[in-house]
C-alpha cells in the first residue's frame, strides 16, 4: 500500500528557501490592500480561496480581484489562504470565514458534511462553466491509458480535488483494482501547477490536473506543451463555484451574490478577471454538479 506523501515545493521550484507552506492572511480595506499580512483582520467579510493553484499562485491572482469586490461592497474584505482544501472548507464550516471559492470536491465534501450551502456564483472561463480532469504524462511516456501507469510514481493535487484526485480515482476502482494499490508512489502537490511542474520534471511519471490551469499555463509557455501529452481527459465537469453558508445572513449573502455577478462590467476588474482566466460570473445553471456528484460518492474520502 501506498501512503500519500507531500511533494516538497523546493523540488519544484528551486527559487523557493523551504519545502514548507507558510499559512497567509491578507487583509483589504474598500479598495486599499493593507501593508502586512501579519496586522489584524479588519471588520467586514472574510474569504477564503482554494489553492487550486499553489497558494503563491493563487493569492498572487486573486488579492487584487479582491480588493475591487471591496470596494464595490463598501466594506473590507479580508483574505483567508490556507494550502488545502479541507482547511478551507474546516474554517467555512466553524465560521471563521464566510465566503470561499472552493473546488468542486470541495463543495460535495461540505454538503456531505451536513452544511447549508448556498452557491453564489460560478465562474465562466472559455465560455463554459464546466472543465476536465487531465491526466497528463511527459510527451516521451509510453503509457498510452490510465492503466499503462500501474506501478509509477503520480501526482494527485489534494485529496478533495475533482480534477487532481477524485477522476483518477473513479477511472482505477472502475477497471476493478486497488487505487491505494495501483501506483508505487503518489504525492499530494496542492497545487496544480506544481503537478503539471512535477510531471515537465520528470519527477513523476503522470499527474491528475486541472484542464483550465493545464491550458493557462501551456499558452503561457508553449514549450511547456512539447514536454508534455495528454493521456486521458474527463467528461465535463461543474465548475469550482464561490460558496456561503446559508448561516451568514441572507442580505449579505444577496449583497455578495450581486457584486459578484456584476463584477465584469467594472473595467478594472474585468481586467483583473482575464488575467486570471474568468470572463464573469454567473448564477449555477440547473444540474451543474450531476456529473461531478456520481464521480464524487465513489472516489472521495
């Protein structure tokens, strides 16, 4: 049996001093980022994103999106990263946050928690609220299917990914074999940058990936697509949507819900969306998560 272990960041990215995630809590006062994030939280609303991305990458993207949703609120808005999942949902679930943007793995772990989710909106990217798992192998790999990569080294993202673990996961118990068998190692990277880094390393031999970020980055750096194939894609799943709990009161939730779905008419924060890949926001069209949901009840914990 395999035990999952962490992919340490300074094997990935030798810029960084320590393998070792430092927790960030950065604070917004309408429309000013604050100066330090060690300075304590302002009054207002607390957020919290997924680190669908590493957190780095996230909190770099998403701090100054952020900042205009402040202003556009009137109120402060503060900043919550954690590096997993689970930690987001945890602090959503106890009330020490009361919006995040979590995966879609994240979503059904909290309904099945027993919590009161109210979606507020979902992102559009490429014109779709939905997006793939990849699993992706260096382009020179033999494997031509899921089960070619028997006995290698993996890359899942985190253990409530849909994309980064809860696919790989249906594909391996749907052939009738052992997921904590199937691989001879297999790394959480909390990031799906870092996954499809590890696999243009060649420190592991396949990766479970977001389709959107996989896409994001290899436009960035098309060499990047010539290290790398594409060995299986997931049918179309619902999007990571911004949730609350039905706890936080209605007319904050309407005022967020609101700003939200009209944060791509302020130029600015169009502008800030598409660097980081959303066009706008909009309400979950009906059945959004039916498919996501049937992966979900068989492959995550």
């Amino acid at each position: 049996m395999w035990t999952p272990r962490f992919l340490l960041f300074v094997l990935l990215l030798s810029s960084c001093r320590s393998g070792r995630l430092e927790e960030v809590t950065i604070a917004f006062d309408a429309g000013v980022a604050a100066p330090a994030a060690s300075r304590p939280a302002e009054p207002g609303l607390r957020f919290s994103v997924a680190a669908i991305q590493s957190p780095e990458g996230t909190y770099g993207g998403y701090s100054r999106l952020l900042n205009v949703l402040a202003d556009r609120l009137g109120t402060g808005v503060t900043l919550v990263q954690r590096r997993s999942y689970r930690e987001t949902n945890d602090m959503l679930v106890s009330g020490r946050i009361d919006v995040a943007f979590v995966c879609t793995g994240g979503y059904f772990d909290l309904l099945k928690r027993g919590a009161k989710v109210d979606v507020l909106a979902v992102p559009v990217m490429r014109g779709l609220t939905t997006y793939q798992s990849l699993i992706i192998v260096p382009a020179k790999s033999a494997a031509q299917r899921l089960e070619d990569l028997a006995g290698k080294r993996f890359a899942f993202t985190d253990e409530l990914s849909m994309t980064g673990y809860a696919f790989p996961t249906f594909v391996v118990r749907s052939s009738g074999l052992d997921p904590q068998r199937f691989f001879a190692s297999a790394y959480f990277t909390h990031g799906h940058d870092r996954s499809i880094e590890a696999v243009s390393r060649g420190l592991v031999d396949g990766a479970a990936v977001d389709s959107n970020i996989f896409e994001d980055l290899v436009a960035a750096d098309p060499p990047l697509g010539t290290r790398l194939r594409v060995l299986l894609r997931s049918e179309p799943f619902g999007i990571p949507p911004i949730v609350a709990l039905e706890t936080l009161d209605g007319a904050t939730r309407e005022r967020v819900r609101r700003s939200l779905l009209g944060l791509h008419e302020r130029p600015e924060a169009a502008a800030l969306m598409k660097e980081i890949g959303i066009e706008r926001f909009v309400a979950p069209p009906p059945g959004t998560y039916d498919t996501a949901f049937a992966v979900a009840r068989v492959a995550l914990p």
